[in-house]
C-alpha cells in the first residue's frame, strides 16, 4: 500500500525559505514521475513542480527560479526547497504521482503559510 507523508511546512515571512519533505512507502516511486501540488484557500489544486525519475524538472511559470524539487531515490524521498516566498505561496503543499495524481495517494499535506 502506498502512503506518502508530507512534511516541514509552517509559519515564515515574505522572502524566507522553506523546505518540504515527501516520504513514500512504497516500490513506486524510483520508477515514476513525481510532483508537488499547491491548494490555496478557497482555490483549487495546482501543480507546482514535477521531476523524473532521472531527475529532469519543470516548474508552474509562478514558483520558477524560487522553488526546487529534488528527489532521493534510494530513500523514498521527495523534496522542495521554496525561497524567497511571498504570500500568494500560501497554502496546503502535497506530492502526488504526475501525470494525473492518484486519488488513493493523496496524503494530509503541510500547511505552509507567508504572512508578516
């Protein structure tokens, strides 16, 4: 059964920095694509950030040149390392397979919020 556990969200100001943390159960993730998506308050779910199982990324136009996704494959791990944040980054971060995330797989997110 596949379970993924995000992680390492939380309360910063405007330009502050972040690191998120996915850990999957699981033989999936090696092999497969993997993203991470944004809900924002009263908004729906958006893709943020997706990368290969090679390692090759693409980023949403709003978070490119702040945010990197990285991933360990040996450990199960994705990452997502957020800079310069600004509030409209705020909001409930998961990872999910890509394309088309499982519905089975989503987990209870992080919460991250921007605010002064």
């Amino acid at each position: 059964q596949v379970q993924l556990v995000e992680s390492g969200g939380g309360l910063v100001q405007p330009g502050g920095s972040l690191r998120l943390t996915c850990a999957a159960s699981g033989r999936f993730f090696s092999r497969t694509v993997m993203g991470w998506y944004r809900q924002a308050p009263e908004k729906q779910r958006d893709l943020v950030a997706v990368i290969s199982s090679g390692g090759v990324t693409t980023y949403a136009d709003s978070v490119k040149g702040r945010f990197t996704i990285s991933r360990d494959n040996a450990n199960n791990i994705l990452y997502l390392r957020m800079n310069s944040l600004k509030p409209e980054d705020t909001g409930v971060y998961y990872c999910n397979t890509y394309p088309g995330p499982r519905e089975d797989y989503w987990g209870q997110g992080t919460q991250v919020t921007v605010s002064s």
